[in-house]
C-alpha cells in the first residue's frame, strides 16, 4: 500500500477475495491391467471452480466437473453359446461426473500479473454408464452373451493433484491453465469383480488419470486496503531569530562575529543560517 501524490491511499495489489472459473479440456485414464484390461477412453471435459482467497498465498477451491470416459475391454470375455468363436470385445458408453476439494498454494500473491500455483487435494468420482449402456447391458441379449444385468454407478474416493497458473487480463477477467494428475481405486460399474465366463472387472486395483484444461477466470469481491495512520501534520514554521553584532558601518577586512536567539526549538535539531547584506561604495 502507499499514498499517491494528493495524500489519497492506494494498494499495491488487487485484493480478490473469489474466483469464478469455468473450464474446459481433455482428460485421458490408465487402465486395469488384471482381468480383461479394462480401459476408459480419453476424452473431453468441462466444469466449474470456485475459489475463496483467506489470505494472499493460500486459496480455498470447491470443483466440479462433467468427463466423457467411455469403457473398452482389451480382451474378449469367451465364446459364442456352444461355439468357439471369440465375443467381440466389450465396452460401453460412461461419463465421470468429478467433485472436489482443494487448498491452492499461490507462490506469487493474489492479485499478481502471472500467479503460477500448487494445489493437491480430495475428490469422489462418480462412474455412470449412459442411459443407452445400461439399457443395452441388461438386455436379453446383453445378459446372455456378456453377463451385465447388473451395470450400475460406481461412486470412488481419490486424490487428485498438479498446479498451475493464472494471468490477469484486465482488473476482473483472466485465463487459467490447469494440468493434474488423478489417482483412485478403479470402478467395477456393478459388473461381477472375477472370473465367471462373462464380463468382469477386478475390484481393489487402482486407476490413474491425466487432465489438461483452460478457464475463463472472474475476479471478485475485491477488499479495502488496511486502514493506514493519518499522515503526520507538518512541522510549525521556525521563529523569527533576533540577530545582532552588525550594527553600524562595516569597513573593508574588519572582522564581524554574529549572534542570534532563537526559542521553541529542540536542542538536538541543526539548523543553518543565510544573511543577505549590501556592499555601499
């Protein structure tokens, strides 16, 4: 904070208590390499953060978004009924609808030009397979040939964690770039979690995911700079000193030795005297 040039006080930085920041971007996921290797899809996303900014290195984020991740089978589940000719492999339509909960480092304080940050943080999954997955599992058919009656939400528990930065714009708008990693238990959709003949999928392994994104940021709720002291009053003028020892005519190469009194000022303060005078011929 400082003063400008009227004694009017203003802040070095912008103080932005909230961030709106909707995003979109690209996810892509590892795969269960037990069982019949299940994949999910790289896919696109969108969501939702808002921010709370306590203090000027520390940020508060709750998270949501929608992540298209539909799931692949790398190996086929058996055989035609009474042949031997392989199943095509299975997979269906899914979605992970992702929320969270992160601190955000801020390692330049909020309001910089360019803020790069850290955060790490909760987050649950919910894999759900589309309405038109479900309604194809537990068909006749779906049942007969794959065994998936039972294809359902799988709501998982994780971490999720990576950085990035943020660039003001104008005063209340800006970009964001956002890349992290993701890491939970994989989900089995419902679907039987050994072997059985038909589709399944080992529970208690573990999944990871990548996500790269780029938000539209709204600053807000910007706060008054901390109250400052009133600037000091100025100094009271000097006395007049009374000044002595020149009266008279003053002749050419005689020496002179001046006086003068002066009241009301500190015994520590320096001060320095000019006199003008006037040469008469």
């Amino acid at each position: 904070r400082d003063r400008d040039v009227t004694g009017v006080q203003t802040c070095a930085l912008p103080i932005y208590l909230v961030e709106i920041d909707p995003f979109g971007g690209v996810s892509t996921w590892g795969q269960v390499m037990r069982g019949l290797t299940t994949k999910l899809a790289n896919g696109g996303l969108g969501g939702l953060r808002l921010t709370f900014n306590p203090s000027a290195h520390l940020g508060l984020e709750l998270w949501a978004e929608y992540d298209t991740a539909n799931v692949v089978f790398r190996q086929s589940s058996g055989f035609y009924p009474g042949t031997t000719t392989p199943l095509p492999a299975y997979g269906f339509g899914a979605r992970n609808y992702i929320y969270g909960l992160n601190p955000i480092i801020n390692l330049k304080p909020r309001g910089s030009k360019v803020q790069p940050y850290l955060t790490v943080g909760v987050n649950g999954i919910l894999f759900s397979p589309t309405d038109s997955a479900v309604s194809k599992a537990t068909s006749a058919t779906g049942q007969a040939l794959y065994g998936t009656g039972g294809l359902k939400n799988n709501l998982q528990v994780g971490l999720n964690y990576g950085g990035g930065v943020k660039f003001h714009v104008t005063d209340h708008f800006g970009l964001r770039l956002d890349a992290r990693g993701f890491w939970s238990r994989n989900p089995t959709y419902g679907l039987p979690n050994y072997p059985n003949g038909f589709v399944y999928i080992p529970a208690r392994d573990k999944i990871n995911g990548f996500q790269g994104t780029l938000g539209l940021v709204w600053f807000a709720g910007t706060t008054k700079c901390p109250e400052m002291p009133p600037a000091p009053a100025p100094p009271a003028p000097l006395p007049t000193p009374t000044i002595s020892g020149a009266e008279g005519t003053i002749c050419p190469g005689k020496a002179v030795t001046l006086h003068t009194t002066l009241s009301g000022v500190a015994a520590d303060r320096k001060l320095k005297y000019a006199w003008p005078f006037t040469v008469q011929a």
